[in-house]
C-alpha cells in the first residue's frame, strides 16, 4: 500500500492524459468513469479531471480531487496509469458535494472503482 502522492504518482502532463484517454473506459460508477492503461513505473499514477460544467463550485471539485487523491492513496494498485473522471453534476442545493453524506458516497464509489482494479489486473490494457 503506497502512503504517499508525490510528484512521482501523479500524470500531468497533457499527453499522459491524452494516452490513457485514447483507451475505453475501463469501469464507471455513478458519477465517475475509470480510464486506465499499464505502465513499466513500478508504481501506479493517478489523474483526476473535474469539469466546471459538472461542479461549478471551486470548493466542490477541490473536494473530489481530495477524495480521489486520499482513496488511490490508501489503494494497493498495480503499475497503473489511471484517470479518474467526474461524469454526472454533483452539486445540488440540498446536498452539497462537501455534505457528509455525499461525501461517503462518492469516497464508496471511487473505493469501487480502484478495488476493480486490484481485483483482475491481467485484464489490464496496454
């Protein structure tokens, strides 16, 4: 289990993006899609996007990316490239996205999402 997200872990640049991107989806969830792609890093690596349009409040996408960032971090993934997406609007006026409860159910869905992945990495696309 990794315990760190260094600069080592994470994709920025806007063509590592791109190369996981090209490939299909590898799971969805209620409001994120996984996207991932072996690498020959001995660790994985995560990106997280967060649409504007899905999460207008800065404070609503700073909270996903903290949520994605602190479940991959306490994942034990193979060598993964993986892109974490946000797909369906999660900001509504009687639950917002720092609520408690959405919370829990957004760290259960991303939770889902990285275990998938733990579970049959010799599906893995590369």
């Amino acid at each position: 289990m990794s315990e760190d997200y260094s600069r080592a872990r994470r994709i920025v640049k806007t063509d590592e993006f791109s190369s996981v991107f090209r490939l299909r989806p590898a799971q969805r969830s209620a409001h994120f899609v996984l996207y991932t792609r072996s690498n020959s890093l001995s660790h994985a690596r995560l990106g997280v996007v967060v649409a504007k349009r899905f999460a207008p409040r800065a404070v609503t996408r700073n909270t996903i990316k903290r949520l994605t960032r602190e479940t991959f971090r306490l994942s034990s993934l193979p060598a993964l490239d993986c892109i974490v997406r946000l797909t369906k609007p999660v900001n509504a006026r009687r639950d917002p996205a720092t609520g408690a409860r959405l919370k829990q159910t957004l760290r259960a869905e991303l939770a889902q999402l990285l275990r998938s992945q733990v579970r049959k990495p010799e599906e893995m696309r590369g």
